[in-house]
C-alpha cells in the first residue's frame, strides 16, 4: 500500500495530504485564504502566494501529524504542478521539491485539472477511526467513463480510459462555470466567494421566475459558453443599460430587489447553468457512444461539483443513461491535496516519476 504525501497550492488554498493506497485519505488540511480575498471579491495572485509562503509548511507538518506518519513513511511526495496562478504554484512546488531532495523520495507532478476528476474515488479514513472495511468502500470507477470538469477555472469534458488517460471532448469558450457563479454573485451582490452562497439562496426561489438562456453553440458543439446567461442576469437585475462598457448607465441596481425577487434570480440563474451542464451531458454521453465507446460512469469534479442542483440532477442523468455517477464527497470538490495525492499513487504505479527540473505551468491548455 503506498503513503503519499500531496501538496497542492495552485490557486487561494493551502492543502497538504496524506493518501494511502491512492483512496484512504489518512489527512486533508486545507488553509483556506477566502478572507484575504474577500474585499478584492476575487483572488489576488500576489496575495495568494505570500500566504501560501506563510503557511505552506505548518500545512504540511500538520497534515503528517494528523496521518501519524513521518517523511520516512512516504513512498513519494505529489504536487499540483499545473495549471494555476504561476507564483501560487511555486510555493508547494518549492516545497515539494525540498522534501523530495532531502528525503531522496520520488517526486511526481500532477496536473490539477486531472485531479479534481480522482476526488470521487477518495474515502475518508482519518487515524484512530475504524478503517472502512474493503466490501464496505465504494466501487471506484468502471471506464469508458465521462468526466466533467466544473470550477472556478474550467468547465471541461474528458473520454477517459483510465484515471490517467483521458482525451478533451470539450471546454468553456468564455467563462468557467464556477466563474459565471461567482460574477453572478456579484450582480446579485452576495458577496465572495459567490457560488455556495449563490446555490444556497437559489433553493428559496422559483427557477421559473426569470427567463435566462441556456447556450448549446452548434448542434454537436460539447463545448460550454456562460457569458450570455452572466450577461442577461446582468440585465434582468439592472435593466438595458444606455452606453457601453464602463460609461454603461443602468435603470435599476441591485439595490432596489426585494428578497424573494433576489431569490428567484439566483434560482433561475442556477437552473440555467445547470440545465446546460446537462444538455452537454446527453450530448457526450451520446458523442462517446457514437465512437464505440459508450461510457460506463459519469465522473464528476472541481468546486461546484458541489452544487446541490448539480448532484441530484446528475443522480437522476445516472439513473436515465444507465451510468454509474462518481461525484466527490463535499471535502474533495473544492481545492484539496487528497486528490493529489491519490491520482499520484497511479502515476507512480505506472512509473510517471519527476525530477527536480519539474517546472510549474500556469496553463496546460485544455
Ligand atoms: O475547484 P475550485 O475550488 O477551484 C478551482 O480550481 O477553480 O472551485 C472553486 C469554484 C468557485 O468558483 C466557487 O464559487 C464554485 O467553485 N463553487 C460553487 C459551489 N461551491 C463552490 N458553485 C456553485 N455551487 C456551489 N455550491
Ligand atoms: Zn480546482
């Protein structure tokens, strides 16, 4: 049974985790920095990095201590490496490469993207607690599977082969899923971070109550656009505005809403974004099978993976298409290093090993 140590600080969390067997999270310790960027309502790179510099090796040391486990217990030691805010990156790359250095244990880089989408195969097990028994954990994966991506960064689709082998499908034109949350939150001025509080209040309003769009692009496309539907919540909430860009002058603000009309333009919001996470669904799952691959699970992964509308409608997409749908407990939907940690232990079972020339890639295209 491998014991791996991940770090992951690409974007505003510092995470540090220890994963046995790729599924047993032994820790997860996640530093969240949502108070520092709260007043920006978004993140600062600057301020994310200095923070993870603060606070990336008490994570760490933390993280082992929780797992009872010292550097000598390890089998190699994972980074999210790729994709993220460059100077983010390097904190725990930094980090995971001095660890590796001076312990002599492999190093492996892993991508964050790929990651999210191995949150699902995690079980909780912390020390000291029964260990879930083997017949007792849940079935990982069957594949052919269809992965979604949906977060602050990315809103991707994947034919996936393996946890490690996987091919693009689709992806945002403009803004990821959880980013058009996010600017919605603000329209509705919810504050930071927007998506939970977003879905929270959605579940008091009538999704029926505004009509939003719900953009498909071309009949085949799989891939996403949400700017439109940002951009008519704008305009639900504010009136047509005369003039452009900054100059724009509205008819109405966000002020003047009641709560119930509050509501219901969250909810409609919501049931517009999911409904079009779903139509590309259908669209994938068909896409895939045309290709004789008909997928076997739905994976799904990335912050609003947890999203409440999102995880019942994807139950009930299972029970239609007759697919087994993975979707992370709610400790391993947003940032986290168990899911570095635990895709990490198939890298290194197939030999996928770093060196210290292991750079940080802010982007990894799609
Ligand atoms: O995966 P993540 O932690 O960071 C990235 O890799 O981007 O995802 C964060 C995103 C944010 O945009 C946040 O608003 C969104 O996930 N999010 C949600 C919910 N919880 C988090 N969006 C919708 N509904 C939620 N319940
Ligand atoms: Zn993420």
């Amino acid at each position: 049974m491998s014991m791996i140590l991940g770090i992951e600080t690409s974007c505003d969390e510092t995470a540090a985790s220890v994963v046995e067997g790729g599924r047993l999270v032994r820790s997860n310790v996640i530093a969240s920095q949502h108070d520092l960027h709260e007043r920006y309502q978004g993140v600062v790179p600057e301020i994310a990095s200095r923070a993870h510099l603060q606070r990336i090796a008490p994570v760490i040391q933390e993280a082992l201590d929780e797992a009872g486990v010292t550097f000598t217990d390890l089998d190699a030691v994972a980074v999210g490496n790729r994709p993220g805010l460059i100077g983010s990156l390097m904190v725990g790359l930094s980090a995971a490469k001095a660890i590796a250095w001076s312990t002599g244990k492999p190093l492996i880089g892993v991508d964050h993207v790929r990651a999210h989408l191995y949150a699902a195969s995690l079980i909780s097990a912390p020390r000291g607690e029964r260990n879930t028994a083997e017949a007792e954990r849940p079935a990982p994966p069957t594949y052919p599977a269809l992965g979604l991506v949906v977060s602050g960064g990315h809103s991707n689709l994947y034919a996936l082969a393996s946890p490690l082998e996987l091919e693009p499908l689709g992806r945002t034109i403009d803004d990821a899923v959880g980013e058009a949350y996010d600017k919605a939150a603000v329209i509705l001025q919810l504050g930071y971070p927007g998506g939970p509080r977003l879905d929270k209040l959605a579940q008091q309003g009538d999704s029926t109550a505004v009509k939003l769009p719900r953009s498909l692009l071309g009949e085949d496309s799989l891939d996403f656009s949400f700017s439109g539907l940002k951009t008519a919540l704008l305009y639900a909430v504010r009136g047509h505005p005369q003039g452009r860009g900054p100059d724009a002058v509205f008819q109405r603000s966000a002020d003047d809403l009641t709560d119930q009309q509050r509501a219901d333009l969250a909810a409609s919001f919501q049931a517009a974004a999911i409904d079009t996470i779903m139509l590309k669904l259908h669209r994938a799952v068909d896409a895939m099978a045309r290709k004789g691959s008909a997928p076997k699970s739905l994976i799904i992964g990335g912050g609003v993976s947890a999203n409440s509308l999102l995880r019942s409608r994807a139950v009930a997409f299972g029970e239609e298409r007759n697919l087994a749908v993975h979707i992370p407990a709610m400790a391993y939907c947003l940032d986290n290093a168990a899911m570095v940690a635990g895709l990490a232990h198939h890298q290194l079972k197939a030999g996928q090993i770093d060196d210290l020339t292991l750079p940080a890639i802010a982007t990894t295209g799609r």
